[in-house]
C-alpha cells in the first residue's frame, strides 16, 4: 500500500515527486526504490499533457463552473512558457530541464510539459528535458529526504 500511495502522491500536480519520494522513504520504502518509484508515476501523465491538456483547458475556459480553474491553468502555463522562453532564448529545452529540476512550488512535470506545450516546443526534446529535470528534482528531494531521516534519528 506504501508502495502504490507513493505513485500517486508523485503523479499528483503541484505535489509530483517532491512530496512522494519524501513520503516514501518517511514510510519505510528504501531510497533505491522509492526514487525510480516515484520518477516513473511523475512522467505517467506528462504526455498525456502535453498533447490534450490544453485543449481541454482551452474547451474548459468558458465554462460556467469550471471556467475559472481552466482559465487559471491556461494562463499559469502561458505565463510560464514565456517567462521561460525569455529567460532561455535559444537555450528554451535546458531551461525547461532546470524549470521542472528545481524543486520550488509552482515548478516541477505538469507546469513545465504544460508549459512547453503551451509554446509549441518539440515534443522529444521536451520530454528528453521534463525527463532531466525529474532526475534532477529526484535526486534533490531524495538527498534532502535522507538528511531529513538522519536529523530524525
């Protein structure tokens, strides 16, 4: 049950993997594990994402009671597709690695493959990025998590 509460925290958005793979080894599941674990359900929606979320949120947008939210997430991902595409110029794919890899609220697989869908960006470079950058924020949250036990013990 661990197990399967650990994939889930991970492909849930704004949570994603920054809250499962803490979660996971605070129960019990070893590093070794809980970090593919946790990698592998975050990409899980990623293309789904990339290819119908925004238009569903664009369908959604004017819509009486979801209306606002999709509003929210369409302008959440088009500010930061441009935020990034100024930032990164030509570098826009390992901008988008270092968006998703920095585990800070807001960032992380769902904004950032939104995002790149949101710029029409390619869609193997973006996951061969969104990919990177979930290693990366992996790596962090797991290196953070393992002192975090330490300091607990």
């Amino acid at each position: 049950m661990k197990y399967l509460l650990t994939a889930l925290i991970s492909m849930v958005p704004l949570i994603e993997l920054r809250g499962g793979v803490p979660f996971g080894i605070a129960n019990g599941i070893d590093w070794k594990a809980a970090l593919p674990l946790c990698m592998v359900a975050n990409m899980i929606p990623v293309p789904f994402i990339f290819f119908f979320a925004r238009k569903v949120l664009e369908w959604g947008a004017d819509k009486k009671y979801i209306g606002k939210f999709f509003t929210f997430c369409l302008e959440k991902g088009q500010h930061g597709g441009e935020k990034l595409k100024a930032k990164a110029g030509r570098g826009v794919y390992v901008a988008l690695l270092l968006f998703v890899g920095i585990p800070v609220p807001g960032t992380g697989a769902w904004t950032g493959t939104l995002a790149a869908s949101m710029l029409d960006l390619e869609f193997k470079k973006s996951i061969v990025a969104v990919v990177l950058g979930v290693l990366l924020a992996g790596i962090i949250m797991t290196v953070l998590s393992l002192i975090g036990v330490k300091a607990l013990t």
